[in-house]
C-alpha cells in the first residue's frame, strides 16, 4: 500500500517564468513564507524520496509555509539550453512567489543557492522577510584572491573530464554528508537525483557559469535580517566563505555549528531551532530604504554640434525621437526611467544581463536617426528615497559612462562579474579613477 503523503503536501504545480514552467511545491501553512534555493542539481519527486530530506522538510513546515522549486533547466522544470544567469533564476523566484500566492517571504539559500539569494534578497528587499544562508558559497573559484573555494581552474577541468562516466553514481555522497559516510544506499539516491535532475552536458554548462560567479561585492548591499549557519568542518563549502558573510552582511547573525555536514538533514536540531528562532521570535522589519540595483547612464554624443547645426526646431523634433526610441528600449528590458537630463538618460534594472541587453538595444535603435550614444553600467547598493536613486553606485555608473565612446557600452568590472553564464563577450579597457570616486576601477566594453 502505497504511503499517504502528509497534511499540507501540495502536489507538484508550475508557474510561469518569461516563456518556461518552474516546477514547485508547498509543504505546511505557517505564518511566514520561506522560499527554499537548494544548491546544485534538485528534483522534487526523488528528492522526496530521502525520508531524512523529507522530514527536515516537514520540521521546516511546522512553522513555515515552505516553498521548494526546481530550477530552470533542473528537475521537473523546463530543459533549456545551455547556462541560465544568476538574473534570470531570480526572475524565477519572483515568478514562484507569485504562482503560490506569497507577497513577501524569507529566503533560505543552501550552498550554490546561496548566491542566487543574496541577490534576491539585496535586489528585491521589499519582497523578502529575512535570509538564512545554510552552508551557503561565495565564491566557487580558488586561488590567491579567495583561498576559500571549492576548486582551482586544473581541478575544474579535470572534474569535467570524469564527468560523463561519473554521472548518476552519486559520487561525493560521503563529502555531503561524512557523519552518515559513503554508504550504498546514500550514492543510490543521490545518483537517481543527478540522472533526473539533469544530463551530463546540462550539468556542465550550469556548474560552468557557477564557478565563475562571485558575490562578495553583493554581500554588503544585503539590507534584510540575515542568519547565516555554516558546519565548521564542511567538506565541500569552506566554512570561511561564512566567516566572510558574516563580517560582510550588516546586522547578521552568524551561528557555526559543529561537525562537517554540508546538507543538516541528518541532523537538524541546531539548524532548526535558530531558523525558528530567527523568522518567529521577532518583529517584521521596517521596510528597507536600500536595495542593489544595476543604474544605467547614457548621454548623445556630438549633441552641441548637431544642435547648433539643425536648429532648435529640428533639434527638439529630432531629440523627442530619441527620448521615445530610449523609453521603448526600458519597456522592453524592465528599466525603471530615475531621471531625463538634456540629452541623457538614467535608468536601474533589478539585474545587470538585462540592463546590458537594454543599453545595446538603445545605441542601435538611435543609429538610424543619426545619433550616437555612449552608455555606462554599475551594479551597488543605492538609495531610495521619495522615488529618488542615490548613492556612492550612482556615482560611479555615471563616472563609467563618461569615459565610455561613442556608440560604446562600458561597465565596472562588478557587473562583468554577475552576468558570467549570459554568454555576453567584454573587452578590457584597463583600470582607471573615476572622479570623486575612491580607489581605481576596472572597465569593460561590450563587445559582439
């Protein structure tokens, strides 16, 4: 006889995300919302099947509405071709949020989860309750400037190199979990999740873009209650990389737990009580007047020139052309139009990839009225007041645009960063001070 499920399963639903279905599900009806972001390969049936997973699950349940998602391209959601940005599965979010009802919801985000997070949460702070980070990374990638990653570029590779006849044996169960060990039945469910969750190339194209992110720039932009949990011993995910979160992320509570357990399935008590603790034992937080946002400055070139040679007549007609060609462009990306100056514009997106594609579509649009327009892109914390964007990010996304050239879109190397997986190509424009801002900056320019 087949087991009943337990009070307050849901069965598996889907929710829309731009032109794909994200699979999801909703275990319990407590008071707070919790949007689960699981690390690497998920797949909501076989992940069920582990009764030390489900149960966690149904603990997490006793006073939470829990909310468990299969990635785009993973699981039971849509299969799509190659990697998928940081941008777009925070788009995906949103979009299960939405699907289940949940106006505001705390964000738990275990390990390669934990990025996608932390961006959530500092990007979209007037939808998140709190964050809990559960073993979460930083940064994949180790070498002299993060001696706290899982692997250097030679170990990446030669990880990839096994990976076809590896794939589906549940090698690394023991890594996983060492107080339970390398046992049978452990490789058996873990490889019956790897196969349903994901192929081979699949995998590699999505670990690809995982290794090259990096979200230490994120952290301090992070303006919701934060708990950060991290095993002291954890094989896989450095315990520094908490360490680091937790001096970076304002006001947050950093708890290290004992043992070398990267997932607290098999022993959950201690992560439990603190995540109870942390989304039930305190008052809802003022809402945030600080979020991460991706400003985007664009500016005519030659406008002087051309407006002394037209008239003011055929340079107003020509200048409303443009106003409207550059508002069309924000429409179609999400932009969010901050300001109009003369022949300028300021603008934020939610995510950089998008506000890249946006500044493209708005220097080719203009090329046919026989303008040029130079472009400039920063992603920081910024603040909002009175539908108003300020702050250090804002600075320095119109210092980037003024060095920029014509036709040119040129961002810091902090957006360069969040957009690896988005196939987007850049070319070097080397360090430089922006004036009025601290320190030296990298730039890139947006090529092909």
């Amino acid at each position: 006889m087949q087991a009943r499920e337990p009070v307050g399963v849901t069965e598996i639903r889907f929710a829309r995300s731009g032109d794909i279905d994200v699979a999801y599900r909703v275990v319990g009806d407590g008071p707070v919302d919790l949007v689960c972001v699981e690390g690497a390969y998920t797949h909501l049936e076989i992940g069920w099947e582990l009764p030390q997973y489900r149960r966690y699950c149904e603990r997490l349940a006793e006073f939470t509405r829990l909310i468990l998602f299969d990635k785009r391209g993973m699981g039971m959601s849509d299969r799509v071709p190659g990697a998928t940005t940081l941008e777009e599965r925070m788009d995906d979010i949103r979009a299960v949020m939405d699907a289940a009802g949940s106006e505001r919801a705390a964000v738990l985000g275990e390990s390669e989860g934990g990025p996608l997070s932390m961006l959530f949460a500092a990007a979209h702070p007037e939808r998140t309750v709190g964050l809990v980070l559960q073993g979460a990374e930083v940064r994949e990638r180790r070498d002299d400037d993060w001696p706290w990653g899982e692997g250097d570029e030679e170990e990446f590779e030669a990880y990839f190199a096994s990976l076809p006849e590896n794939w589906g044996k549940g090698l690394g169960f023991g890594y996983l979990v060492p107080s339970v060990g390398d046992v049978e039945w452990g490789r058996a469910w873990l490889g019956r999740v790897q196969v349903h969750a994901a192929t081979p190339a699949s995998w590699e194209a999505f670990a690809r873009m995982a290794f090259e992110i990096d979200v230490r720039h994120v952290a301090p932009a992070i303006n919701v209650p934060t708990l950060i949990l991290h095993a002291v011993e954890d094989q896989i995910c450095h315990v520094e990389n908490a360490r680091f979160l937790a001096r970076t992320i304002p006001g947050s509570r950093y708890v290290e737990l004992p043992g070398g357990d990267h997932v607290p399935w098999f022993d959950p008590d201690a992560a439990l009580a603190e995540i109870r603790e942390f989304l039930t034992g305190q008052r809802e937080a003022r809402r945030p007047n600080r979020a991460l946002a991706t400003v985007l400055f664009t500016d005519l070139v030659g406008s002087t020139a051309l407006a002394a040679e037209l008239g003011d007549r055929r340079w107003r007609d020509l200048l409303e052309q443009h106003h409207a060609s550059v508002r069309h462009e924000l429409a179609r990306f999400d932009g969010n139009e901050v300001d109009t100056a003369g022949d300028g514009f300021f603008a934020t997106f939610d995510g950089p990839a998008r506000a890249i594609r946006c500044a493209r579509a708005i220097v080719e649009s203009v090329r046919p009225l026989g303008l040029d327009v130079r472009a400039g892109l920063h992603t920081g914390e910024v603040e909002l007041a009175d539908g108003k964007v300020a702050g250090i990010a804002v600075n320095i996304g119109a210092r980037v645009a003024a060095r920029a050239d014509a036709g040119e879109v040129l961002v810091s190397s902090t957006v360069k960063d969040l957009v690896a997986g988005s196939g987007l190509e850049f070319e070097d424009r080397g360090t430089a001070a922006l004036k009025g801002v601290p320190g030296e900056w990298r730039t890139f320019a947006v090529i092909g």
